[in-house]
C-alpha cells in the first residue's frame, strides 16, 4: 500500500480567488474520515484513510483508468493515493474559504481536479484549469465535478441542481429549482460525454440529456414559475499581449443566462477584457465601445448566424491580415465552443459580404 498525502508543503496549483459562501456543505461522497473503503465485485482493495492519523472527513474519491488504485480527498483538500495512483498535489495545508467537495481524475489518470463549495477549483498532474464557478453571481454551494471524456473540460454542479460548465464540456440541462430538502450531492457524465447524472439526496435523477431520458416515474425537476434562470459559466477568448501567433487566443470565464447562451457570450465577448484581464496581459479589439453591437444571433443545422451593428469604424485595424485573423480566432473560438456550434457566419447589420470584405476576405460559400 502507498499513501501519499501534503499537509504543509507548498503546491502548485491552478484555481482562481477564493471566495466565500456561507452554507453548512454535506460530504459528497460516500467515504468518510476514518472508515474503509469497501470493494464490490472486481474492485480491489488498497487502502483507506483509515490507516492516515489525523485526516478531515472524506469527501470525494476517483479511480484510475485502470482500476487498479484511486484517490480519496478530504474537506481541507488532503489528497491520499492509493494503488497505482499517483499523487500530483493537493490543497492540504492551503486556508480555504469553504471545503472541498469534489474530484475527478483526467482519463489518462495523470492528474486530478478538486472542487471546492464556493466553485474553485484546483487541477494537478495533466489536468487543465478551465475555470470555476466563482466568479458566477449567486452559484449554490458545489457539490460535484465530473470530467469530460477527452479530459479538456469538466461540469460543476450545484447543491441546488445549478450545472455548469468549462471547457469540452456541453451543457444539457439541470435540475434547478428543486424543492426543499432535496439536494444535489453528485454528478457523472456519461462515457459519451454528451450527458451526466445528477444524485439528489434519497433519490437519483436519471440521464440528463442522451443516452437516455429521465423515467416517466421520476421526472428531473423542474423550475417552478417566477423562479430567475440560473447563470452558465461560458468562455469567451480574447489574446494575450506577446504572443507571436495571430489566431492565438485564450478563455477567460464569464456567466451568462441560459437558454439563449450564444447571445450571451457574444455580447459577453463584445464588452471586451475587464481591467483586471487587461493588466494580466489579456487584449481584443472589442473593448466597452462594442458592447451592445449585437443584433442577433441563432444556430440552424449547425450553423450560427451571428449579426452585428457596424463596428468597422470603431476598430478599422481588424482589417489587416492579422488583425482579421485574430478578430476571427476570437469570434469563431467562441461561438463553436458549444456542441450545437460546428462554424460560424458574420454580418454587419444583416449584410455578410459587408462583414467579410471589411476584413478583406471572401464571403462563406453560398453567402
């Protein structure tokens, strides 16, 4: 057995700035401080924190992709591999706001997430950061994270059915507005990557979006009238001071209202980096002079259609060849970031050949 654990040495990590809720968080998960864990079937046995002196209740645990180890966490952010997991880190002996509630391992087993109740969350080893849920305005406390198949995104969900996503990962539903005394305690994606299951306390919800369907006899939950929509944690992708590729862009969280999530990271995009974004080196040609330039925008047979006002004149720059590339790496990353979203087509005021002879190109076949 090996067991590996940090307590007081530094880490590494990937997060954004803690920030606060204050709520009472369950454990997640079914391990807890001072028990085993009980394998079933053709699981193996090898380990528990129950040989680990002075641990914090568990809250989480994730298996390796070969079934032959897994990894527990602990409320304070303790990480402890067991098997053939390896240890890449871990929050132990960093003062967190609220306690870690979640983890998930990349599919390669080379690394891990964890998620904390206020949205942080922290990636060791291989995992990419994507983002987290605190900068979204009113999020629940976070009682799960589960990893999308190619390891490049991951969803949070909240104790009140909120889902979130980062990166890869699509959003599908949730199960917001759930009734009281009924509490989101975890949350899968399935082998697809295009759905998850959401476990409410004493009941387990089914599939939310394919494979699958929740059962006649079990409908998810649904929000009762008047209730406001939830927020969705969206990319939008701007430059960054330095870089000597032209289409090089990177994402940068905000949150928008679904459904009509398109519209708002277009018009999230449109606003430009925020000072802070702007001062860590990130840059684009939209700025608060774009804000509110988006007509419309709507998606058909895998198409968005997305029209501006005329902004040509505010940025004329963006007409060079590599200001057009780069306008476009920003506009396009955004858009096709959602599942529905396979390209992408721009126009000035309803006009598209206005749009694409402003940045000296021909327009998209057929337009």
């Amino acid at each position: 057995m090996r067991v590996w654990f940090a307590r007081r040495a530094a880490v590494a990590f990937a997060c954004c700035a803690f920030i606060g809720i204050s709520a009472a968080i369950a454990p997640s998960a079914a391990a807890a401080a001072g028990e085993t864990v009980l394998p079933f079937g053709d699981a193996g046995f090898f380990g528990s924190t129950a040989s680990v002196a002075n641990t914090q209740p568990v809250t989480s645990m994730a298996t390796t992709p070969d079934g032959h180890g897994y990894w527990e966490t602990a409320s304070d952010g303790g990480v402890f591999a067991f098997g053939d997991a390896g240890f890449y880190g871990s929050m132990g002996g960093v003062r967190l706001n609220e306690p870690v509630t979640g983890m998930a391992a990349t599919p390669d087993g080379g690394g891990y997430w964890l998620a904390a109740a206020d949205g942080g969350v922290f990636a060791f080893g291989d995992a990419g950061f994507y983002g987290s849920g605190t900068p979204i305005p009113g999020i629940q406390p976070v009682s799960g994270i589960a990893a999308t198949p190619d390891g490049r995104g991951y969803w949070l969900a909240a104790r009140d059915g909120g889902v979130f996503t980062f990166g890869s990962a699509g959003f599908y539903g949730s199960a917001s507005g759930l009734t009281p005394g009924r509490l989101v305690v975890g949350i899968e994606g399935t082998p697809s990557g295009m759905g998850y299951w959401l476990l409410v306390r004493n009941t387990p919800v089914g599939p939310v979006g394919p494979p699958g369907s929740p059962p006649a006899s079990n409908p998810a939950p649904t929000l009762p009238p008047g209730t406001p929509p939830v927020a969705l944690g969206v990319n939008v992708y701007f430059g960054q001071l330095g870089k000597v590729s032209c289409d090089a862009v990177f994402p940068v969280l905000r949150a928008v209202q679904p459904p009509q999530v398109l519209v708002g990271a277009m018009n999230a995009l449109l606003s430009g980096p925020t000072p802070s974004e702007q001062a860590a080196g990130y840059a684009s040609f939209f700025s608060s002079r774009t804000a509110g330039m988006l007509n419309w925008a709507h998606v058909s047979n895998g198409v968005a259609r997305i029209d501006f006002a005329d902004f040509s004149t505010i940025i004329p720059n963006a007409s060079s060849s590599c200001g057009g590339a780069a306008l476009l790496a920003s506009l396009d990353t955004t858009a096709e970031q959602f599942a529905s979203v396979n390209s992408a087509v721009y126009s000035f005021n309803g006009n598209v050949r206005a749009f694409y002879l402003w940045l000296q190109l021909a327009p998209p076949p057929g337009y």
